[in-house]
C-alpha cells in the first residue's frame, strides 16, 4: 500500500439486532421518532439529530443523518461546522436555541437543562413546538443509545 491509499478499518462487529430481538420495543421506537418529529421542519429536525448524535459520538446515526441533510438541501458548510455553531454565522436565532437545548438535554448530567437554555428556547418556539423538540431530543438520544450499545455502523461508501 502506498502512503496516498486509504485503509478503512473494518466495522465493529454488531452485538445484537433490536429489531429482531425486541421488534415491539424497535416498532415501538420507530413510532415514537415519527411522532417526535411531528411539527419540526426537517432541517432543524436533521440539525438537531445530527449535534446530538455528534456529541454521543454515534457513527451510525450521524452518518444517516447528514445524508437525510443533504438530500434535503441542506449546506455542506452548515454541516461542517455544526459542532462549532456558536462561532458560526449562518445559523438562526432559532437554530442556536435547538442546539443549545439539544446539548443541554444531551448533556443532562452535566448541570441539567439550566433555566437560560429553556427560556431561550421558550422565546423561539411555542409551547407545542417546544414540546416537540423536546421529544426529538429525546427521541435521538435513544437511537444513538441503540445504536451506539449494538454496534450499529454505517454502510461502507464507496471511495
């Protein structure tokens, strides 16, 4: 091998298949994530899933969901630098209050979900949308959990 090949490592061996082994509990996740994004725009929906995935360091989870954004139009540099949006200028007021509550939910056990992060949200989205992402949030928490548990990985792409 030359030093200008890449090598991929293989993917992790999956541990167990959820949805043969828990179909009910996988069934009832799928309708949970359907209910959950009810509301939401996609892209938010697809920003959110993707910073949290980020942040829980879930491979499977990010790359579906930075395919979901690119496929519905979403910019290559938005995604780029998601995990640094605070830097970032093409993000929304309301954008940056869904990731800030989307890390704040995340990152629960690291201080809660404090007072400021909420009431930011609360000013950028009514109590019903609030309510829904909310429920996204933790809705991609726990597929990342699945995922990340089962040794879900993403699908070889071709170079």
């Amino acid at each position: 091998m030359t030093t200008n090949e890449t090598a991929y490592v293989p993917a992790p061996v999956q541990r167990i298949s959820l949805p043969e082994q828990a179909a009910g509990f996988y069934r009832a996740m799928i309708d949970l994530d359907r209910a959950a994004r009810a509301g939401i725009e996609s892209a938010l929906a697809e920003l959110v899933k993707i910073h949290a995935s980020a942040i829980n360091g879930c491979a499977f989870c990010l790359d579906m969901h930075t395919t979901d954004a690119r496929k519905g139009g979403e910019q290559e540099h938005r995604l780029a630098t998601l995990p640094a949006w605070r830097e970032a200028p093409w993000y929304t007021a309301r954008e940056r209050a869904a990731l800030a509550l989307t890390e704040a939910v995340t990152l629960v056990t690291q201080g809660h979900v404090p007072d400021a992060v909420y009431d930011e949200a609360a000013k950028h989205f009514d109590q019903q949308e609030l309510a829904q992402l909310i429920a996204l949030i933790i809705a991609i928490n726990s597929w990342n959990r699945i995922a990340i548990t089962s040794r879900m990985s993403p699908a070889p792409k071709q170079a």
